[in-house]
C-alpha cells in the first residue's frame, strides 16, 4: 500500500546547494562593507551607538565588528577572524576581513562563471597559499636577530598610522616599544628549545586611562606600577621606603575579601539576660577584627590593597600601624600587579586546620 506522507520538519528548513553558497558570500561581502571604509590612512571612523546608548568612535576593525549583532553564521566566522588577528598579531584586522571576503566573492564567480568545484577552487587556494609564503620567506623576510630599535619604532608607528593617535605617532611609538621591552622575561617552560626563550607578556602591561590632559602628557612607569585608587584614610602615609635607596622594598598585602568589624553570621540569634553580657559580645567582635588586622600587619606589610571594603574600624588600626591602604581596587589590577611582583591575591585567612593563618 502507497501512502502519500509528507517529510516533516521540526520547527526548521534545510537548504542546500546555490542557494547556501550565494547566501554565505553575500553575507561575508556585506560584513566586509561595513570595515572597507575604514582602511587605510585615509579610512574614516565609524561612531556605533548601542542598546544603551553608549557611543563608540573607532577605525579599528575588530573593535567594530566586536559591535555588531551578527547572526548569520558565514558572517560570524569573519567576526571571529578579525578577533582572532587581533589577539595573535594585533594589527590588520581590517585587512584579513576584506582579503577573505574577497576571495569568497571570487570564488562563487569560479563557480557561477566556469563551473568549477568549491573543492577545485579550495585546492587551488591552498597552492596559492603556499606559493605565497614560499615568495616570503625567499624575498621579504628578515631575521629578528637583525632588527634594531629602529624596526620595532616603525611597525608600531606603522600599527597606529590609522589610528586617532596617528598624529602623535612618534610619541606613542616610544612609549609602546619601551612599555614591551620593560616587561620581557626569560621562559624556560618549553621543554624542546635548547635554549630560554625570551617572551613579552602584553597582559603584563597595565594601562591607566585618567580624564583632563592632553594625550602628551602621558607616560610611561618604568620600574613601577600605578593603580586608580586613594588613600582610604587622609591619615595615612603618601610616601613609603628610604628616598635614598632605590633598592628598599616595602611588603604588599593583596586581598579579596572584606576587611570589616566581624558579625554573628545570618540566623544566629543568642538570648541575654545581663545587658553587660553585651558589650562583652561586642568587645569580642571588636578583638576578632583587630586579631585579624594584626595577623596582616605581623607579616611587615606597609601597604594594603583590597578588592572590597574596610569599615572604619580596621581603619583606625591601620593608621595606627603607618599602613597605607586603598579599598574598592579592580581584581583584574589587583591580579596584574600580583603577577608584576611574583606574590599572590590571598582569599581568606582560613588555613588547613581551620585556624587564620596570613603569611607573608
């Protein structure tokens, strides 16, 4: 017996062939559309205003692709393309988006015109590819060993030319070479190289952006590490360490927690028949926190810096003590400067027998 059954669908199409092909490249083109005109010195700037209305002035390319709502999957790849560029090179993300919606859109000519197999098209992309890089390394490329401070200044001018600080490009050429090669190390961790391998982490380098000056009136830190953040008290000290000697160092307590007068915890509830029984509670609140203030201070820290708050009791210790302290620090600077100084961001005080413990 023959049944005339339709193929069902669960909520959804498919589609094939073409039409899929045709829709991929439009896609990619009209995404490549939006960054075409700003490449280049001569680019203009794109201003992007989102749900919020937060305005977004910018040339860069993944910076404005990062913007957009994308949903198209062909498109999507492209977004993550320049996203990619930019965390591995850092510059071209303009250029890779357009190369690689152009050659999609020459591809589908291929196709449409002469007939020819996507995977034909592919293949002869690859020996293109390799053609490429071949030509490369056999004209154009030059060993590191051989470049000086000179080609590290022009690739960064290079990188900000269409940038809104082209102008100022020598200015902030310097400093970027500089701020890079301040925070090279030696990494022996890659077990085949003979010999150790000198990285530049970029996450190493901390950037504060402060409002009311001009552009070249920044600077660059050498040998330190500034943070967004005030004193917690105008009684405590603005300067630490011998002026005298460069080599003084002063201990840095990095915490993530709240650094406040200790409380009963939630649904705790004690019944007490002599009022005098509580001010003794509260003296023993006011003893805990100070014992924890001073299993920081035992360590020599001279400075706190804490993610959270500090209530004016641990103050009141704290400038006691000389200490200087700033609350309220971002975790990320926090995390930065821990990495800069080799110590560590401490969470609590508890340690492995449940006591608080703080050690330097």
């Amino acid at each position: 017996e023959r049944t005339n059954e339709q193929p069902q669908f669960l909520q959804g199409s498919r589609e094939s062939g073409e039409d899929v092909r045709v829709g991929n490249v439009t896609a990619a083109v009209a995404v490549a559309n939006i960054v075409k005109s700003s490449l280049g010195p001569v680019g203009l700037d794109k201003m992007l205003v989102d749900e919020i209305g937060d305005v977004t002035i910018t040339n860069d390319g993944a910076t404005i692709l990062a913007q957009l709502e994308v949903e198209h999957p062909a498109a999507r790849l492209l977004v993550d393309l320049a996203q990619l560029q930019d965390k591995e090179v850092g510059d071209g993300t303009t250029s890779v988006v357009l190369l690689a919606a152009e050659l999609l859109k020459k591809g589908l000519e291929l196709v449409q015109k002469q007939g020819l197999h996507p995977t034909t098209i592919l293949a002869g992309y690859r020996s293109a590819l390799k053609a490429a890089i071949a030509y490369l390394k056999s004209n154009i490329l030059i060993p590191v060993q051989s470049l000086d401070s000179k080609n590290l200044l022009e690739a960064a001018k290079t990188s900000m030319s269409s940038k809104i600080i082209g102008k100022e490009g020598d200015f902030f050429a310097q400093m970027a070479v500089d701020a890079v090669q301040s925070v090279a190390n030696t990494s022996s961790s890659i077990a085949s190289s003979k010999k150790n391998k000198v990285v530049y982490p970029l996450s190493a380098i901390h950037i504060l952006k402060v409002h009311g000056k001009s552009s070249l009136e920044s600077y660059l830190m050498k040998g330190g590490f500034c943070l967004n953040a005030t004193r917690a008290s105008q009684g405590m000290p603005t300067f630490l360490g011998d002026p005298d000697d460069p080599n003084s160092q002063i201990k840095i307590a990095m915490i993530d927690m709240n650094l406040q007068r200790h409380r009963m915890a939630m649904g705790v509830s004690i019944q007490v028949k002599d009022p005098e029984e509580i001010e003794r509670i509260k003296k023993r609140e006011m003893d805990l926190t100070k014992e924890k203030i001073q299993k920081i201070l035992d360590t020599g820290a001279k400075v706190v810096l804490t993610t959270k708050g500090i209530d004016d009791l641990c103050l009141k210790y704290f400038v006691e003590a000389g200490v200087m302290c700033a609350r309220r620090v971002p975790k990320e600077d926090l995390k930065r400067l821990a990495k800069a100084t080799g110590g560590h961001v401490v969470v609590t005080l508890a340690d492995m027998e449940g006591e608080e413990s703080f050690d330097a």
